[in-house]
C-alpha cells in the first residue's frame, strides 16, 4: 500500500480525541506491581516501571508527553504521571489505527515542543494533522475527498479513513503485532546488570571518513554519509566511487554527534563520521541485526557529547560500552549470538 500525503486532510484532535492529564502520585504511594506506570519518556513505549496501583486510566488509547510530545499507543490500562497527556478516542480505535496516528503525531508535532517549551491539554487539543480520509467518484469519474455535514470528526466534514489506516499498519509485517520476543517459547528479556564492558576499539575498526565539499560533488548512485540524525545518516547520492566498504556502521563525532546506522552498501562517509568495521576476530559474521542492537548502544553515549563537545578518534576507541556476554574460563566475550536473535524476534524485525 502506498502513502500520497498530498491527497490527506486536516483534523483537530480535540474532534477526534478527548485529552485528559496524567494523574501525580508521590512515591511513597506505591512500590513494584503489575500496573504500567507511563511517563513523559520517548523509550520503552514511555514505560517507566510497574506499580502496585489500581490504573487510573483504560488502555486503547494513546499517550504523549508535555515536553517532546513523543505519543505512543497503549494496549493495557495504566497509571500515567501528571507530565503526559492522554488521548481518549471518540471513535473505535485498536492498536493499528493507533500505531499509524502515533506516526503522524510523532512526525508532525515532536519539534514544536522541545527545549522546555510543554504541550499542555488546551495545547493538545488545539493541536492539527493530517490524515488520510475516505473518497468518491463525481459524475464525471474523478475521485473527490468524501464529505458528510454530520461528520464529527472534522470541521469540513471529511471522513477520516480509519479502515486505510488499519490495513497500511497491517500491510507493513507478516508476524502478528506483540509487545515481547520469544526464542524456542521462552521470552528473551534483558537484564544489562548480567553485562560486561567492552572497549569499542577491540570490538572495531575505526576508520575516519573524507571530506567532500558540495561543488566538487557529481550526480550518481553511491550513498554519501552525512553527520545527520535521520535517514539512516544519508545525506544525498553522489557520482564519486565509495571509499567505504558496506556491511560496516556509521558514527557522527561532529554535527550530530552520536547517531549510529548500519551501512549495508559500499559509501562515502563526510569527515564528520568514523566507520566502524567488524574485526574478524570477533570470531562471527557481522551482519544489520547485530549491527542494530550496537548502534542501539552506541546512541546511548550521545548524552556524554552534547553541547559541542567531538567525540574524536581516540576517544572513540577508548569507549567503554556494556554488552550481553558470554564467560569462558572467566572472561567475557560479546554474546553476538544473544544480540542477532534478539532483533530478529522483535516484532516487524521481519522488515529489516
């Protein structure tokens, strides 16, 4: 199925949701419990533990929080703090519906509430995206947007088309959605008290990229790698041969620095990004699921190099980064094998 935005229309979330605050509560109030305690976080489906609180709020709903505005759908009821705000349906919604309007919020709105600015419940419901809405053909053949005077759902009377939405959201993975891994029936977990560290430098290769101004770039085929912290770090295709093999990650130290992607074609990397080769010593085939969990890893150290600061060579050598590992004659080694299956069990790994 294909996505033409051009062709969507605008709807207000106030007439599509009704928004409710989190509810505080301190924490002497609760201790550990089966009840999900959402927060305003942009990980983990903005989880931050389990209490032992009735919930306060129904599941099938959708979640943001104030600041970053980062949505995520929620299956189960859940307790939520005072620093989420919580989109309560008007019409019927499930989980496919909700993944693809997470996008689109996600997409439209998580810029506009950054560097302390909060996205209060009034903020919320005045908030306006685009989505896909149903058509008919005119007596001349052409297809023109379906209007309904009774629609509550937008001002001009469009139609939201939620059944597109489910179908694209189904459209995207053969395996059933779930919320947790399995290997051989048992579910893998992370526990990351049960890893070790390892220095980058002995797992990798680092190698520097080249500089390549804009005007002395041609047209042509070859990925050409940017300090960027979107599409997978590629900035443009040019004419120039690859100076990079592929099947090797990505590692901005300067512009933005900190953002890892797996490369699985030959490229050119800007001089603002070392590369990260797999030694053979590792004693495995590198390939994108390993390379993924690593890249999940390495994003983490962004925090250690904000504010300007480089990540330069050396010191990316020196990194120290824990990984699942395996002790043998009391030392530890990378689990490899642990990371490659456990991006291949997460749900829509079957579109990597």
């Amino acid at each position: 199925m294909n996505l033409n935005t051009k062709e969507w229309k605008e709807f207000q979330i106030r007439l599509l949701f009704n928004i409710h605050a989190g509810k505080y509560h301190y924490k002497n109030e609760y201790s550990a419990g089966n009840t999900p305690y959402v927060s305003a976080s942009n990980v983990n489906n903005a989880i931050s533990g389990y209490i032992n609180l009735e919930p306060d709020f129904k599941g099938n709903c959708i979640v943001a929080g104030k600041v970053g505005c980062t949505a995520f759908y929620q299956k189960n009821d859940f307790c939520a703090t005072s620093d989420v705000n919580i989109f309560v349906p008007k019409f019927k919604l499930n989980q496919y519906m909700g993944l693809f309007i997470v996008s689109v919020l996600n997409k439209s709105e998580n810029y506009k509430w950054r560097y302390g600015r909060q996205c209060r419940v009034g903020d919320s419901r005045n908030i306006i995206i685009k989505l896909p809405v149903c058509y008919e053909m005119d007596k001349y053949g052409n297809k023109i947007p379906k209007q309904d005077d009774k629609c509550i759902y937008s001002d001009e009377g469009y139609i939201p088309d939620f059944a597109f939405m489910e179908n694209y959201i189904k459209s995207l993975h053969s395996k059933p959605i779930t919320t947790k891994v399995r290997k051989n029936n048992n579910y893998l977990k992370i526990n990351t008290d049960e890893w070790h560290e390892f220095i980058l430098g002995d797992i990798f290769d680092i190698k520097k990229g080249k500089r390549l101004t804009k005007a002395d770039q041609t047209e042509g085929k070859t990925p050409y790698i940017g300090a960027t912290d979107s599409n997978n770090g590629l900035a443009n295709y040019i004419g120039q041969p690859p100076i990079h093999d592929g099947n090797t990650i990505t590692l901005s130290y300067n512009g933005s620095v900190g953002e890892a992607f797996y490369q699985p074609e030959p490229f050119w990397a800007t001089d603002d990004v070392n590369v990260l080769y797999f030694k053979k010593e590792n004693g495995v085939e590198f390939n994108k699921f390993i390379a993924l969990f690593i890249c999940t890893i390495l994003k983490k150290e962004k925090y250690r190099y904000s504010y300007g600061r480089k990540w330069v060579l050396e010191n990316m050598k020196n990194t120290i980064i824990k990984l699942p590992a395996i002790l043998n004659d009391g030392k530890a080694f990378p689990d490899f094998k642990y990371m490659e299956s456990y991006i291949k069990q997460l749900f829509y790994s079957d579109r990597i």
